[in-house]
C-alpha cells in the first residue's frame, strides 16, 4: 500500500499527463517510494522539472506536485 502524504489520491502512471509536474511514485523491492522532486512525462520517458534532465525510472503512480513549503 502507498502511503500518501496529502489526501490526494494516487493514479495508475498509464493516465499520467504529459503537460504538468507530477509527483510520482517507484517500486523498488517490495517497496514504494516517493521521489522528492517533480517530473514531467516526455513519450516513453520521464524528465526531473528542476534539473530538465532525463530521469531513468518506472513509475507506478503519479498525483499532481504540489510544492512543500518550508
């Protein structure tokens, strides 16, 4: 089970946009985690918004980024 730290809800990463930042989720193991920084879908890949470089994952699920404020 993915542990959420909003209450938004996770979606399948078939259904990921491709024209927005995404907070996405990877399975690692028989665990899941939640990478720290937003990206962004392009194609068949996946791009780190802050660096805009390509990123080599698999996410699982995916919900809208919403940045952490200090």
């Amino acid at each position: 089970m993915i542990r959420a730290i909003s209450n938004s809800e996770w979606n399948p990463i078939v259904t990921a946009p491709t024209d927005a930042e995404l907070e996405v989720c990877v399975h690692e193991g028989d665990e899941y985690h939640i990478l720290a920084f937003p990206c962004r879908r392009i194609g068949v890949g996946w791009v780190d918004v802050r660096l805009n470089r390509m990123v080599p994952i698999r996410p699982t699920h995916w919900r809208l980024w919403v940045p952490k404020h200090a």
